[in-house]
C-alpha cells in the first residue's frame, strides 16, 4: 500500500487546526524538530514518534537563531520535496514548513537561555548556539503542543538541554533519545557530512574509532585524563585539522568527570568536536 503524502503547513494557525482535528479524533501527537537536509537518522527518529503516537508531526526550519555570523546559514542544505517524501514514506502525518517571521514575529524580544549546560563542550565554541536551539524548540512545543517529542543522540548536548529546558519550565512534553545513526565504518550520519570530499569523508571516521577505543580503554580502568589525551592524539594523527574538545562528562549534567579512573557503576559519556578543513564534526558514545 502506497503511504499517503504528509500534509505540509506553514503558519502556526492552519498546523494547529490541523492537530485539533487530530486530537479530535484521540491521537496522540509525536514530534520530531529538524532542520531538513534529512538521513537516516532522522527517519529513525520519525519512526520511533510513531510507536509513541497516533498522530507524528515533523518540522522543517533552519533556524538562523542557532548559526554565528559567518557559520553555515546559507550553504546549509535544503531539499523540501525530497524531505516531504522521506517523511511521508516513514509515516509522518503532518510536516510543519514555518518562515522566519512565523518563528520570530516582527519585533519579537524572547528567548531562551538554559544556562550553565549551554556554556560547556560545544557551548564554548559555539556560544549562541545552544540559546538558538533553546529558543526556537521552545517556540515550535508551544506551536505544535505535541505530548511526545524525539532528539537525536547524535545532538547529545543538545538533548541534554532541551531535557532540562521541558524540565524546568514545565512543558509537560516526553522528550525520547533516538540512537545515532551510524554508515558501516563508523561515521555518524549527519547533514553536514554532505560537505565532505572524498579524501576528507576517509577520514572522518577517526572520531568515533577514538571514542570508541576510549570508552574501552575507561572499561579497563584506565584513568580519564589518560584515555582523553590519547583519543585526542588519535584524531589529531588521523588528519583532522583541528580539535575542538574530547571531554568525559557526567551524562545528565555534562560536567567534567574526575581525571582518575571510573568508580564502579560510574556513569559517562564521552563526546568530541574536530574540524576536518571547513566542516565541524560531533560525535559521543555512552560509557
Ligand atoms: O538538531 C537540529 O536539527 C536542530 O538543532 C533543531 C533541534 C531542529 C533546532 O533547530
């Protein structure tokens, strides 16, 4: 049977008259933000909305909030009628297509700010980023009202904040880790793997191999700030230009974990960022 074509909307008022009739009916609505440029990954993401839900809406914004001047913005890849049929083939019901001004009226003054978790690891290098992605997710739950919401692991900071954002405000949404989407070698799907060459896409699985033989190496018993400097080392040899962070963190709190081994039970998680000439790869793996 042929799935049928999500039906797309564009401003806040037709989406939510489209998700009353589906409340109407009983659905639970499922949710799945994304940026577009869409892999593998996020249709995993869109599948697991559908086990949760009745009723599974998908967005597509790339949202200028969450970009430095001088980041990606502009070449950042869109495709809207190839995301449409990727999510109407993974059951998504309704797609979620706002402009920058149904995001952000003229004039609007709000935002965001999960402080402290957004300040660590990728906050550093990218210090509005994480008030960008706050902001803009908390628009889209209050546009989309879902009860059940889904975030890549890929995007573990990320995830981390918005758990603590619904949290702390009180949005009464589930939000749901999908895994990380891997190719064969190893590399996480990501959008921004589109900008690789060839010589540089041979490379880039360097970062989950080092986090992988770290996660190993801190099983063994190996001490933390042992294991970091040679998962930095290994990615640095294997030809990425140059290293934003490999850190070890608590994985609710994203603080630094002690340099020594792990204590029995210990729970971490290890996550790195390294640049392969102009394009910035994440990656993290759970301990
Ligand atoms: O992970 C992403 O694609 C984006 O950061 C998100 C959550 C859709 C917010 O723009």
């Amino acid at each position: 049977m042929t799935k049928q074509q999500a039906r797309i909307y564009r401003t806040r008022t037709d989406l939510q008259a489209a998700i009353a009739a589906e409340r109407e009916k009983g659905s639970k609505i499922g949710f799945v933000p994304t940026m577009g440029a869409l892999h593998d990954g996020h249709i995993s993401l869109v599948e697991k909305a559908g086990e949760k839900s009745e009723c599974v809406v998908a967005s597509i914004f790339v949202n200028p909030t969450q970009f430095a001047p001088g980041e990606d913005l502009d070449r950042y890849p869109r495709n809207e009628e190839g995301d449409v049929a990727r999510l109407s083939a993974a059951g998504c019901d309704l797609v979620y297509c706002p402009s920058v001004e149904e995001m952000y009226p003229d004039g609007s003054l709000t935002n965001v700010r999960v402080e402290e978790m957004s300040d660590l690891l990728d906050g550093i290098h990218r210090p509005h980023f994480f008030y960008g992605v706050a902001t803009v997710v908390a628009r889209l739950f209050i546009h989309v009202k879902p009860d059940v919401a889904v975030f890549g692991e890929k995007d573990y900071q990320q995830l981390q904040i918005i758990r603590r954002m619904v949290r702390d405000l009180g949005f009464g949404i589930e939000i749901i880790g999908g895994s990380t989407w891997r190719d064969a070698d190893g590399l996480a799907q990501s959008s921004r793997n589109a900008y690789l060459s060839e010589g540089e896409r041979e490379t880039a699985n360097a970062i989950s191999s080092a986090l992988h033989r770290a996660a190993c190496r801190l099983h063994l018993g190996r001490p933390v700030s042992e294991v970091l400097a040679e998962a930095r080392a290994f990615i640095l040899a294997a030809g990425f230009t140059k290293l934003d962070y490999v850190s070890a963190v608590d994985p609710v709190t994203l603080q630094d974990l002690e340099e020594g081994p792990l204590a029995e039970g210990q729970e971490c998680r290890l996550l790195a960022a390294a640049w392969l000439g102009t394009t910035r790869l994440i990656d993290n793996i759970g301990v």
